[in-house]
C-alpha cells in the first residue's frame, strides 16, 4: 500500500460552532472604484492598522473595515500546528473587533497559497500530538466556515488539501488564472482520506457525484477546470487577484450584516452542527486512522520522496 501510494503521488503532485450575529454593525461601503485603487503590495496604506505573528500577518483597514491575512511559512505555507494556533488567534481578534466587516484570506508567498496539513505533525509523533492537531485543523475550518464576516479567498497559487479546505470554508474564491497552479482534495493519493466534513464542504460546494469523483480519485483541478465545476467562484490574472478580491468585497459589504450573517448561518449549520455533534469521534478516529502501521509508513515515504525531489 506504501509503495503504491508513493507511486501514485509521483505522478500526481508534479505542481507545486456559529459565532453570534454582530447586530448593529453598519458601515459606510466604499465605493468600488476606491477599492480598485487600495494597494495591494505588502506595503500598507496609511490608514491600516497591521498586527502580525511569526507565520500570519494581518492588516486590518479601518476605513474599509477590510482585513488582509497573508499566509507566511515558507516554502509552501504548511499547516502546521503552530501555524494554525497563530491563525485562529488572529482571526479571533478581528472576529473581536467591531468595525472589521470582511477579511481576505491570500499568502505572502509567491506561486502558491498552501500546500496544506504539515505531514510532519501527523508522522512519527505520539496519539496526544495528533490529537491536538487534529483539534487545530478542526477549529481552523469552524473559525472560516462559520464567521459573520465576509471572507474571500485570494488563492494565488496552488492550493490541494488543505489549502483547498481553507480556501472551501470562504464565502468567495478568487485564483489566479495561471494552468501550473491546481486546487482541490487530494488526500487519496497520500493514502489517507479526507474528514466527512470537509467531504461535506466540497459537495455543497460543487454537488455530490462531482465530489465522489473527485475525492475518490484525488483530483487537483488547474484554474479554469475548478471554475467550470464551481470549485473557485473567479479566474483572474494573478496581478489581479488582489485588486479583484477587493473589488468583490466591495459588493458584498453593500449587503445588510444582519441578513447576510442569517443566511450564511442557515445554509451552513446542518454541516456544522454535524461537526459539533461528533467532534472528539472525529478526533479519536483520525488518532486511530493516521496511527496505524501502514499510514505511518505511507507517510514517512512520502517524506522520503519530498526530500529526494529537493536533492
């Protein structure tokens, strides 16, 4: 199974609970076309207010009431454990702070968005370790998928697993038109398999036979193929991504908060209740999954071949 894994991914990976209702919170939208004009290079205009941690850096406009969070663990933006408790932090303060309405979600890195879970959390390490990180993965897709505000992923690079988890929990997905950048599920190919209820994210997302196939096989879709199945929402030029995602926030801000969070929230709670009902199941299950002999060894190949392709 090991090897077959390995082999498989030789071939497939060439390229590289609800949170209550602000009510109350209306803001004056800017216009679009003072959007367009907002920079979108790493330098901040002078009326942001930037905060940041070792691997997350947040910039918060309080005209705009607008957040940027930027992905920053090179060299591809893994999800690691401490990663995902920067990120939660960060998100919980601007979940804290009243006059931030929006947040785009992109990466400091060029060429690519997240590579997704640190297979070095979920290899060789003890059931308690996975079992935080796990918990961490799970709270990182509970903050995204059920935020009161507005969030549009700027995926501007390749984003499989989880990079496409954080990228499915957004309200929007903007990617940068480039046919070397590829999103999706791609867990099958490692030999594990993606949790029911991300597997429920993807079908409300794109429907539930282009799911089965999709997941079965670990497919990674290139930008115009993910748009065609509704994966991603937008293909623009990547020196767009940025100008397009503000764009875009501009008219969803024009909605009233009150009904827009009512809404999101009614769509999304079935999915998220079902979390919630069985969240430490689904902790001990991964536990029980990722510390078997056979995954371990999967894995710990896997690794092997990431460091030989380096060499």
């Amino acid at each position: 199974m090991a090897l077959r894994a390995v082999s498989v991914l030789k071939r497939g990976l060439g390229g590289p609970g609800a949170g209550l209702l602000r009510s109350g919170t209306f803001l004056l939208c800017a216009s679009q076309h003072r959007l367009e004009k907002m920079p979108s290079s790493i330098g901040f205009p002078a009326t942001s207010r930037p905060f940041s941690s070792h691997q997350i850096l947040v910039d918060v406009n309080q005209n705009l009431g607008v957040a940027t969070i930027k992905l920053k663990n090179p060299p591809v933006n893994s999800l690691s454990l401490e990663l995902l408790t920067e990120f939660v932090i960060s998100w919980e303060k601007l979940e804290n702070d009243k006059s931030c309405r929006g947040v785009i979600l992109t990466s400091n890195i060029p060429k690519i968005f997240s590579a997704g879970l640190d297979i070095t959390e979920m290899c060789g390490k003890n059931a308690a370790h996975y079992a935080e990180f796990w918990k961490a993965v799970q709270e990182l897709w509970l903050k995204l998928y059920t935020s009161n505000m507005v969030v549009i992923a700027a995926i501007n690079g390749s984003s499989p697993a989880g990079g496409c988890l954080m990228s499915l929990a957004s309200d929007y997905r903007i990617m940068a038109d480039d046919p070397k950048y590829t999103i999706g599920l791609n867990e099958t190919l490692l030999g594990i398999v993606a949790p029911f209820w991300l597997k429920d994210t993807l079908v409300n997302t794109i429907g539930n036979r282009a799911s089965e196939h999709a997941l079965q096989r670990g497919l990674l879709f290139p930008p115009a193929d993910a748009f065609k199945i509704g994966l991603v929402d937008q293909i623009v030029p990547e020196d767009k991504v940025q100008s397009t995602a503000l764009s875009m926030m501009s008219e969803w801000l024009t909605i009233p908060d009150h009904a827009r969070q009512l809404t999101k929230t009614m769509m999304r709670k079935p999915t998220v209740d079902q979390l919630l009902k069985q969240r430490e199941a689904d902790i001990q299950n991964f536990v029980g999954f990722i510390s078997k002999d056979s995954i371990q060894k999967s894995l710990h190949m896997y690794l092997k071949f990431l460091k030989e392709r380096k060499g």
